[in-house]
C-alpha cells in the first residue's frame, strides 16, 4: 500500500490529499540535558537508544558518527526508530563528493532504521508490606510492654560514654574521622550522563506546521506567498502612477530619454533559483525552530533546483524508497555543530559562516517492507548548503571583503562596544 502523499513542495501545498498539515519536531527551550541522554523518545543530540545498534563509523576518520537525529513513532501495533548520525568533522565533510548540489553522504553521514511489535512498559512493583515494629502489639494487650522498665544491664550505658569520650579526644586531636562517600547499591543502575563527545541533548515536541498567512493586497513580498499575477498587476498600476519617465524607462528595460518606455521589455521574473529558495524561507518562517519534517510519503523541501537531483536506489528487495523526513538547518545551530568540526573559531563577520559541517537539507528514504526487529541501513540525500550556491551555477564566490571592512570599523566605534 502506498504511503499518504504529503505534498510538502509541490505546488506549494500546505496540506495532503486528506487535509493534513506536515508534522514538525521542534527541539524542547531550555539548557540540554544532563542526564539520561539516551532515551526511547525523540530527541536531538546525546546518545541512541540503548536497545538500538552502536553507532556508525566515519569512513574518514575512524571516529564514532554523533547523533543527529533519534525520532520514535508508534503505528499501530509497531514502533518505529529511525537515527541519523554524522560526522562533523570539517576535514571529513569536505570529502563529500556533491553533484548538482546533492550528494549521498557516504562515509560521512548514515541512517538507519528500527521495525519492531510495540512492547510493553514494565509495570511498576507492588509496594512491599510495611513490617510491624516488635515494639507494636495489635492485640491490644498491653501486659507485654516493657517500655522504660529496668533491665538490670548498663552494658549499653557505659558503651556510649566510652564513644562520646573517643569522640570528644577525636575532636581535641583534630583526628575527626571523615565520613564515607555513599555507595550504589548493588543492582541499582547509575543514571546515565551526557558524553562529552556527543552533541547536547534536548527533547523534541511535535506540532503541526502553522498555515501560511493571509497576504494583503500591499503586500509587497514577492515570495512564494505572492503569484506572477499578482506582482505583474501591481507593478502595472505602479506604472500608470508614475510620472518620472527615467524611472518607467528604468523599470520596463528601455535606455531613458524621452517617450520610448512603450516598446520597452516586460517586467523580469524571478530566477528559478529565486523562486525555490524564497519559497523555502517562507515555509521556515512559520516556524523558525524546526528542525524535522516529518511526511511520510511526501516530497522534500529544497532549497536549490532539484530537477538534477541523483535517483534514490531501491531497496534490496527491489521496491523503491520514499520519502520519510528531513532535517533542517536550524539543527545545526541547535546542536553547536561547529564547536565539533575540529576547527579553531574565526572571528568577525568570517566567524559567521560554518567551516564544518554544512548542507541545506538532509532528506531520509526509507524502505516499504522492513524486516522486523532488524536495524536496517537506509538512504540519506545530501542537499548542498545555499552558502555555496554559487559554486553550483559556475559564479564567482561572493566577496565579503566589503563587510569585513564594516564589521572592523564596528568595533573600532564606541557606538558598537558591547556592555561589560
């Protein structure tokens, strides 16, 4: 059977055939975890679930892929966990082969994914039974109650004279002996803490992504939340308004000067490349925090063409992939990821732009008939960073010299000096 098509790009819909909106995991506000970074629920950052497989290897590096990515789900009587691991090392991610601006991750990022019957929670143990103190009779007769009678034995009397004594010589001699750290008792198992190697861990929630806003007819966004239509008859009546026949002869394309704007060329559109990428900022807006959606069977959100983007290979028993959820570049932010690339940190505007790890997208693809109770390895589709966008069209890289320069002229301001 087919998953549900959640149109997440295709013609901008917000909703799918049955009136869905697309979920999205937003990490929980607050300083990460400390403790118990592994657990079965979603999350971002700290350590797998202890039941699922060790983490993957960088094929680079040989150190231990971090976690991205742990989101569990339940359907019906089956639960599943998919995982994204990464290396984050910036020597390592800048071996990632990109065509057209995608790429697999082999090597460098891995997915995988848990099949397995929903299973019961552990249920509590039944409290044990209070023990009756041998001073308590429930009988009601008081004919043995012995309290305060003499038993002839001062044994106990003179033991705690004689250790109130050593303790006040203790005291006098500085001697005071120093009480033992406590122990875990046997059987008790320690609550796990964060590994100084993972990413920070924090708890995600789902919501359902918020519907795009009304746009109102001054708007003057020309994103995807406003049609060719639209921009055209608002550039026309702007025309029929303007007096100033330098600025018609500028808008519609002619050379100036006297009477020619009628001949001149229709207004430009924007680039496809434009396009896409204001449409992807547009649907991040909603909801700046994101950083998973979840639409099983949909479409990924990109944020560059993807009409060039490479097939996703079937899975071993022939069946094709389909799309199951994407990762954001909010994540990357989130989990610090550049405190983890292995290169020192630069400062100024420089300090701005990641040298580690970097993409516009990670889409996942998961197989239709899964093993049960088997970790699978799935597909990840790499989608290059908007940052390098221009590597991708063949332009030159833009030259950030210009703002370098007014950052530095910043600092040496005392409008700019920031408190103490």
């Amino acid at each position: 059977q087919q998953p549900l098509c959640i149109k997440m790009w295709s013609n901008n819909d917000d909703y799918s055939d049955n009136g869905e909106p697309v979920k999205l995991y937003v990490p929980t506000q607050g300083p990460p975890r400390k403790n118990s970074t592994a657990p079965m629920e979603s999350h971002i950052g700290g350590d797998a679930f202890s039941e699922l497989g060790p983490a993957p290897t960088c094929q680079h590096c040989d150190d231990k892929m971090k976690l991205f990515v742990q989101l569990h789900r339940t359907e019906k009587q089956n639960e599943r966990f998919i995982t994204v691991y990464g290396c984050p090392q910036s020597a390592c991610f800048s071996k990632l082969k990109f065509e057209n601006g995608f790429s697999y991750g082999n090597g460098v990022m891995s997915c995988r994914m848990l099949v397995r019957p929903i299973r019961e929670k552990a249920k509590p143990s039944a409290p044990a039974t209070p023990v009756k103190s041998s001073w308590y009779s429930d009988d009601g007769d008081d004919v043995d109650n012995d309290w305060g009678a003499d038993t002839g034995n001062n044994n106990d009397v003179e033991d705690l004279e004689s250790k109130i004594a050593a303790m006040e010589a203790n005291l006098e001699g500085g001697t005071m002996p120093k009480k033992e750290a406590a122990k875990t008792p046997k059987g008790t198992a320690p609550t796990a803490k964060a590994s100084p190697d993972s990413f920070p861990c924090y708890m995600l929630n789902e919501q359902m992504e918020p519907p795009a806003p009304r746009q109102q007819i001054e708007d003057d966004d020309v994103g995807m939340g406003a049609s060719d239509d639209k921009i055209r008859n608002m550039l026309a009546r702007y025309m029929a308004e303007e007096e100033d026949e330098d600025i018609l002869a500028a808008i519609s394309g002619t050379t100036g000067g006297g009477g020619g704007g009628a001949g001149g060329e229709a207004d430009e559109r924007l680039s496809e490349e434009d396009r896409i990428l204001l449409g992807f900022q547009d649907r991040l807006r909603r909801a700046p925090r994101q950083v998973v959606r979840y639409a099983p069977g949909g479409i990924p959100m990109w944020s560059i063409p993807s009409t060039q983007a490479p097939a996703v290979p079937s899975s071993p028993d022939g069946s094709p992939r389909s799309f199951e959820c994407q990762l954001l570049p909010p994540l990357l932010l989130t989990l610090n990821v550049d405190k983890f690339s292995g290169v020192e940190s630069k400062s100024g505007i420089n300090g701005m732009l990641s040298d580690g790890m970097n993409w516009g997208s990670v889409a996942v693809f998961t197989r239709a008939n899964p093993t049960s109770e088997v970790e699978t390895e799935e597909v990840l589709l790499i989608q290059k960073s908007v940052d390098e966008v221009t590597e991708i069209e063949g332009q030159p890289k833009m030259d950030l010299s210009p703002a370098i320069a007014v950052v530095e002229d910043m600092d040496d301001d005392d409008e700019f000096t920031p408190d103490a």
